[in-house]
C-alpha cells in the first residue's frame, strides 16, 4: 500500500460561492449577477473548483447549464459548508460586540418562576440584541452543565463552594412560614427558629437545594431528624399539600405572592430576627471570555431587583 504525504489541495470559498450560484441559478449570468461576480470570473472559478477536485459538476450546452451527478451531489455539500462560514462569521461579530448572540442561562426551579419575569424585562428592554436562552434544571444538572460548556451563566443559590466556579451575589431573601388556616403559628410575627423542633415539615424531593436548606434551617434551630413522609416536585404542589393539612413548609420570600395566591386554606408567619435566609447569585466558570458581560448583567439585575421583598447585594 502506498500513502501519500503530499497535502491535497483544497477549494477556496470563492471556488465554492461560485459553483452553489451555477448549482442555484442554472445559469452563469444569473448566478453572477447574484454574487456580485463578473460572468466570466465566475466560470473560471467554477472550472476551477472542477480541476481541484478531480470531478466534472457542470454539464454545459450552448442554450443551458445542467449539474452532474457528481454536481448534484457536491452542491448540497457545498452549501452547507458557507452556511457554516456564515454562522462563523455571525459569531466572530457577536463575540466582537457585548451583549449579542446566544446566552445559556441556566436556573433552579426554585427561582425561575419568580425571577425571570424581571430579568427577561431587563434583558428585553437593556439588552435588545441578546439571545437569552433559558434552561430550567437542578443544581447539580446546572453545574454539570456549566463545567462542560453546554450551559454560559447560572442563576442559582448559593454558596456552592465548586472549584473554578465564580459566583457573583445579588440578593439574600428571607424564608418564611407557611401553615393551615388551623395552625397555631399562622400568621404569627417573630417566631422564633426553635419552633420548628415541632412542626410536620413538609419538603421537596431529593436533589432540590431548597430542601437540603430547609433542613440546614432545622438543624440549625436544634432538631437533629426531620423525618419526611411527604415530598413534592415543585413548590406549587407542596403549598397544596399545606393547604390540604398535611403540613407546613418554608417558601422564599419570593415565592410568596404567586404560591400562595392560588389558595383560600393558607397562613404565612415570619420569624424572628436573624430569620433563616438564602442567598441567591449568579454563578460562572472562573476565566470566563464573556465575565465583564456577566459582571454587568448582575449589577444591572440587582438594580431591578430592588422592587421585590429581598435584600440586595451591592
């Protein structure tokens, strides 16, 4: 067998606008005229593109241009390859300018439904030209993600304490309690941590950080088990489940308004000062090309933020 270690020659982009003109258009003077090329460069580079490749794509007559098998093959190929250069292109811009191109933002299911509504405001009205694309998922998944590129900024509570993540704080929220119309600390001020030793808690499933919060918050108020006999998916099925008695739960100043506006069979109570609390921040890969961007968007998120009921970070 022998190999060949001469290096083959390869198209030029030009070569190949050409010839997805012709492969178009059927016609040189057309396809010329389409590419803004004169007709006789264009035949050139088309023949070409013919003798680098070793394959005849045009079969031409006095009155019309027709593709080759081989042509017919090659021009879809062709094309797919300057759309691909287009994309480069289109993405080398938005690297040049701020703000622009896609943006993975990934987000706990514990803030989206109550943040996103002011960080897509602020992103529609600030930042026009940046495609904000949003993926719902648990931390763990988020960092995953963030470590493997699939995913560019987090949004997410904090601390997480991973190596070559960077987290940028906006704001500390308050938890707050939630009970039955019958609970005897419904609708008290000033309760104080220790109470929950007592309490049926009811928490989210395994893998929430909400839930590994709340039970940091029990341990902290002195209760060493906190044993859980009924979980939920999401904090919308866990108020219900406190609204049909089941139980009581702590919800994120945040998510108050809009949980507990969906029943009639609800009390919330605070606790006494320091009340147990969770920071929320934005989090990225340490080194980052786009960190002044994100450094941005965090200070311009935590002007946003000032009109909802949390603590924000300057």
């Amino acid at each position: 067998m022998t190999i060949s270690n001469g290096k083959r020659r390869q198209p030029s982009l030009a070569q190949l606008r050409a010839f997805a003109a012709v492969a178009e258009h059927l016609h040189f003077r057309d396809a010329a005229a389409a590419i803004g090329m004169s007709q006789p460069a264009l035949s050139g580079a088309v023949s070409a593109l013919e003798e680098t490749l070793g394959v005849t794509l045009l079969e031409r007559t006095t009155r019309k241009v027709l593709l080759s098998p081989a042509g017919e093959r090659l021009a879809v190929r062709a094309k797919t390859v300057l759309e691909a250069v287009g994309a480069l292109l289109e993405e080398a811009e938005a690297v040049r300018a701020p703000f622009t191109g896609a943006l993975r933002l990934g987000v706990i299911p514990t803030v989206a439904p109550y943040l996103l509504p002011t960080v897509l405001r602020l992103v529609h009205e600030r930042y026009p030209h940046l495609d904000l694309q949003v993926h719902e998922e648990q931390t763990a998944n988020l960092i995953d993600g963030l470590h493997s590129g699939r995913l560019d900024l987090l949004l997410l509570a904090v601390p997480l304490g991973v190596p070559g993540v960077v987290e940028l704080p906006l704001f500390d929220e308050d938890f707050v309690l939630v009970t039955p119309l019958d609970h005897w600390l419904g609708g008290r001020e000033g309760i104080p941590r220790e109470a929950l030793k007592e309490l049926n808690l009811l928490l989210l499933d395994e893998g929430h950080c909400l839930r590994d919060q709340a039970l940091d918050i029990c341990r902290e108020a002195g209760r060493e088990d906190a044993p859980v006999t009924t979980t939920a998916a999401g904090l919308s099925t866990l108020v219900q489940l406190v609204a049909g008695g089941l139980g009581c739960t702590l919800l994120p100043r945040t998510a108050l308004k809009l949980e507990t506006a969906r029943s009639s069979q609800l009390l919330t109570g605070s606790f006494a000062d320091p009340a147990p609390s969770r920071r929320v921040a934005f989090a990225m890969r340490a080194g980052a090309a786009r960190a002044a961007e994100y450094e941005e968007l965090a200070a311009a998120l935590r002007v946003a933020l000032r009109s909802l009921p949390v603590r924000v970070l300057e």
